[in-house]
C-alpha cells in the first residue's frame, strides 16, 4: 500500500482532469484507471458553484481529492490559490505547481521550495512538482513535502521518462513517496517508472487525448499494477554483456 | 532591451514563393521550426497542401492543448474613437451615433453575460482616452472581477505603468492587434489620432507584458497587405515576445476582413482557404499559442475547424455598446458571421467531441481588487 501523510492508497496511478473531451468521458476513464487520487486544476473549477462541470461529475467518495495551483508563476500565487482550496474546497491536500513559463510549464525550484516551506507550516499536505533535481528533491523533503513529484519528461510531450539517471538517484535517496509526474506518454512508460522503483506516477496528457481514454486509462492501471510487481519481486541484473543460463567457464580445474 | 524590428517586406518574398512541396513535407516532419520554416508553411505550395497541414496542426493542438476549446465573450464598451482607420466601423469619419456605456451600464452588460455562463471576457472600446481611460477600466475591473475568471482588454494602446494599474485591478490580459505590419500600408489606412504611430502601437504587447500582464494577443487584419507576409512578421513577432518575456502567455487572433463591411473594400482580401493555411501555419510554428476563432467568422466555418487548431471561441457577440441588454440597439463596429449563443456554439463543439470550457483562470491569482 502507498501512504502518503496519514491515509493509505491501493492504486499507485494517480489521475487528472484536463484535455478531456468531456466530464463524462474524464470520469469514466479515471474509474477505469482505478486511480484513487486525481488532481484538479484550481484555476480550472469553481468550488463555490455546486454545478461546476468537474467538481459535480467528480465522486468525491470514491477519489481523493488533490487541488493542484497549475498556472501559478511564484510562490506568493500558489498560496493564494492554496488557501482558497482549503477554504472553500475542503481540503489541506495540495499538488503545489508552480510554473511561470506558460509554453513549457516547467516548474520554478526556488519559488517551489519557497512556497513548500511556507505551505507545510501552515499545516498543509504539499507534494510538489519539480524537475527532475535530486539536490531540489531533498530540499524538498527537508522542508516537509509529503512526497516529492519529479518529471519524467516536459509535461504534456508523452516522451517517457528521459530523466531516467536523475529519477534513479532521487528514488534512492528519498524518504518520501516519489511520484513521477508528467511526460509519461505510454503505458510502458509508467511500468519502466514503476520498476525504477517510483511509487506512484501521475498521467493525465496520455489518458485524456487516446484514441480511447477509458481504454488507455485501464491500460494505465494494469501496467503500473506490473511495474510495480515487477520492482517488488527484483528484477534481474541488466547489462551489455551476454550471460548464457547454463555458463560453461572452464573452472573445472578448480579443487 | 532591443526593440522588436519588422524588415521590410521586399526581404523575405523568396522565402515565401520559392518553397516546393518537398520543402513543405520536410517542414512537416520537424519538431523545432525556425521561423524560414513558417515561411515555407505559409507559401503557395503549402497552399495546396491543406489536408496535410490540418493533420499536423490537430495532432499538436490535441497534444498541447486536449480535447477543450476555451469560450470567451467581447463586452463593448464604448464606440467613440479619436482615431481615422479608413476600414474602420467606429473610425472617427464615419457618422454614426456613438455610444459610451457609464460603468453601471457596463455592468449590466457583464452581468448578463456571467449570467449566460461566460466567465472570460473581453472589454472592447474605440480609442478615445477621453472617455474610456485607464480608471474607467480600473474601475470597471474592480466592480465585476469576482465574478469572473479573466477580463481582458482590447482599448487604445497604453502606457506600462497604465498596464500595472490595471493588472492590480485586475485585469488579466491585453489584446492590440498591429492591424498591419506593412508600414507603408499602415501609414495609409491610420489618417489620424494616437494610432497613427506605427512604433507606438507596436511596442505595445511588448509594454503590457513589461507590465505583468498574463497574456498579450497579437494579430493582424487580413486584407490590408499581403496576407503570406503579415503572417510570417506576425510569427516573428510572437518567437521576439516568447524569447523576452517568458513568463506572458500570447495569443493570436485572426481578424479577417469581409468585402460585405460597410464601404471599405479591403486591396487584398483573404478567403477561408487563406486564414486556414495561415492558423495551421502558426500552430505548427508554435504549438503552444492560443488560436483565437471569433464570430466573425461563419457557423459552418467554425464547425468546421473544431479540433483542427484553435483554442479559443467566442459566442453570442455583440460589437455594438450596450447590444447584450438592447439587443434592437444599432452602431455595431462591424457585423457577425456566426449569430449563435453560447448554448448553441457548445452543443457544435461537443458534437466534436471536444469540451466546451467556460472557466480557465481565477481571480485568485491576481491581488488588489
């Protein structure tokens, strides 16, 4: 089970909302994912109008609700947009965004780091997404995020995990739940960062634009479940050199 | 910080007649274009390559932007203008009843349209800072802004520090379209008023991102100069406001002249085919700019391009002050091609299969109001 702060999830494939070609399908691509966490663009739903076309739709029973600040362009927005889902949304969960570059939605490590550090004070869940820093990741960590979100590859491109040295060294120094989050545009892609040894990844592009997103976003599902069966059970050592199963070495010389 | 510099236009006619089809399939392979590339989109062979331009640019649309197309509605405020532009409805020759909205007025207007279901809006006005000046707009910003995602402007070019006032106020964006970058046209059709700088006007998107504006929307007027060159300087302006300043989101309007308006003959009008080519171009160019679709185009047109590369729609426009709440009310700055509301424009766009969305910004990221 992954845990995060306090509460435990089933599902390692955590879910978003945009893109979609409608509320109907997002929601029954997200049940087909079996996601249990989804994420929602504050700038994107009105948490004071019942008849918001996401917020309705969206099961609030079934799905853990995870605001996210996407359009945030320093740390001092990202607060604001925090404490309006606190306030009116219910939750002190955040996915903290802050991207001042609107074409490549990259995000800002020092007003990240900044807001991470003012937020969790304030009594807030932060996971924030970085770029793939693994100095940044303990920074992070150090300030008190609740799992650490580094991207596989600029967000939206469904490029896979180009970042593979730099997520390697982050899994293996975080004490916090590493979410990779962003460029995963394949199921493999998600089962390759599920045997890195990730614990949960997030897709949203790669889901809502498929030919068949309820399809995909089963697709999803199954292969995190894999990839991260496939970690728990060891994989075999990988390398350039070949290794034939029955090695005859000629050590039979040996005492 | 260098001003952006438009060649002239003689420079580059090679890059845009010589391209072959080969030229234009090898375009379509790359990822990064350079700006000989959006050239080379926008010739006379790429021309006759339509179908294969739609395929790249509604891939990269769906991509970059999903299955949504963003509605917004313009709010005319006030038609007096100081300015003469000769294709103008609202130019300050024409003889017309001018109207100016008072603020409770211009309320009203918003109200009913929040009431519809819209939440991005575009203030519109003739330019006469005598009337609608920078603490009508503040003003009007400060009344409505909780009641809306974003509120853009399209009014008279201003000065930085005007934009600073208004962003605090609360307004999100500003949109000043060069109409043409042909200076030699420019001079020809702009007789009279502010408008008449050519610089002026175009260091403008420039100063209101300086100013901390969230988006600038840039475009020009098709049917003022040739339409292959405007669109061409238009990328070039969009790659030189992307390099510096980073953090503003621009869009691109396409504000094509109909022969049908008023007197004004445009020297060179530009047909669907043209605005096609020139939308499919700049997306393939940038694939992150938003695409703006106004009513000014036709029903059947805006149907038709659903998916293909706009991202942006507007619905149920009036371009007359005060026509939301008169509807019979006359003086509009020029006529629509496509009369339906914001219902009816939705239901076309989720028969293909896209998201109509009527919220993609928040008051909250703006303080001061």
């Amino acid at each position: 089970m992954l845990k995060i702060a306090d509460k435990t999830f089933r599902s390692r494939l955590f879910g978003g909302t945009g893109k979609f070609s409608s509320s109907a399908v997002m929601n029954e691509a997200l049940a087909s994912s079996g996601a249990e966490m989804v994420t929602v663009a504050l700038r994107r739903v009105d948490l004071e109008d019942p008849d918001d076309d996401i917020m309705s739709v969206l099961d609030r029973e079934r799905y853990w609700f995870l605001p996210n600040t996407a359009g945030a362009r320093n740390a001092e927005e990202a607060i604001r947009l925090a404490h309006l889902a606190r306030a009116v949304g219910g939750t002190n969960w955040l996915k903290l965004e802050v991207t001042p570059d609107p074409r490549t939605l990259l995000p800002d490590p020092v007003e990240t780091l900044k807001a991470t550090e003012i937020l969790v004070k304030e009594g807030f869940i932060v996971l924030p997404y970085m770029n793939a820093d693994p100095i940044l990741s303990l920074r992070l960590q150090d300030a008190g995020a609740a799992t650490v979100m580094p991207l596989g590859a600029p967000i939206g491109t469904n490029q896979g995990i180009l970042m593979r040295s730099m997520i390697e060294i982050i899994i293996e120094q975080a004490q916090v739940p590493v979410v990779v989050d962003a460029g995963l545009g394949a199921p493999s892609h998600a089962a390759a960062a599920m045997e890195m040894g990730a614990d949960a990844v997030l897709v949203n592009t790669a889901i809502a634009v498929a030919g068949d997103p309820v399809a995909m976003g089963r697709a999803f599902g199954l292969a995190v479940e894999a990839g991260r069966m496939a970690y728990e059970a060891v994989l075999g050592a990988s390398g350039k050199h070949a290794a034939p199963s029955s090695p005859e070495v000629g050590l039979e010389f040996l005492k | 910080m260098s001003l952006f510099a438009v060649p002239d236009f003689s420079e580059f006619q090679s890059l845009l007649h010589s391209p072959t089809t080969t030229d234009v399939e090898a375009v379509l392979q790359k990822d990064k274009l350079h700006i000989n590339d959006l050239a080379t989109l926008l010739s006379p062979a790429a021309g006759e390559m339509l179908p294969a331009l739609a395929l790249r640019s509604a891939a990269i649309t769906s991509q970059r932007f999903g299955h949504v197309i963003q509605m917004y509605a313009p709010v005319y405020v006030s038609s007096f203008c100081n300015n003469n532009c000769v294709y103008c409805g609202f130019s300050a020759e024409n003889k017309i009843a001018r109207r100016m909205l008072s603020l409770d007025e211009a309320e009203v207007e918003m109200n009913i349209l929040a009431d519809r279901g819209f939440s991005h809006v575009l203030l519109v006005s003739g330019e006469a800072p005598g009337k609608v000046g920078v603490a009508y707009l503040a003003e009007l910003a400060r009344r409505t802004r909780d009641r809306f995602a974003a509120l853009t402007i399209e009014v008279q070019p201003l000065s930085s520090a005007d934009y600073c006032t208004l962003f605090e106020a609360g307004i999100t964006g500003v949109a000043v379209y060069q109409e043409t970058y042909d200076r030699a046209v420019y001079e020809q059709v702009h007789l009279a008023g502010k408008k008449a700088d050519y610089d002026y006007r175009l260091e403008t998107p420039a100063r209101a991102a300086e100013a901390g504006m969230r988006e600038v929307g840039i475009g020009a007027l098709m049917g003022l100069s040739d339409w292959r060159s405007e669109g061409l300087v238009l990328g070039m302006h969009l790659a030189w406001l992307r390099k510096h300043f980073w953090r503003t989101n621009v869009s691109v309007s396409f504000p094509r002249m109909r022969p049908a308006e008023g007197a004004y003959e445009p020297p060179l009008p530009a047909g669907e085919k043209e605005l096609t080519q020139l939308l499919f171009a700049l997306r393939i160019f940038d694939w992150d700019v938003g695409l703006v679709l106004s009513t000014r185009e036709e029903e059947r047109y805006r149907n038709g391009m659903i998916g293909l590369g706009p991202t942006r729609y507007s619905a149920g426009s009036c371009t007359a002050p005060g026509g939301y709440a008169n509807p019979e009310i006359e003086g509009e700055q020029f006529s629509v091609g496509d009369h339906r509301d914001l219902q009816e424009v939705c239901a076309s766009i989720r028969l293909k299969n896209h998201d109509p969305v009527c919220k993609d910004w928040d008051a909250t990221f703006q303080k001061g109001f």
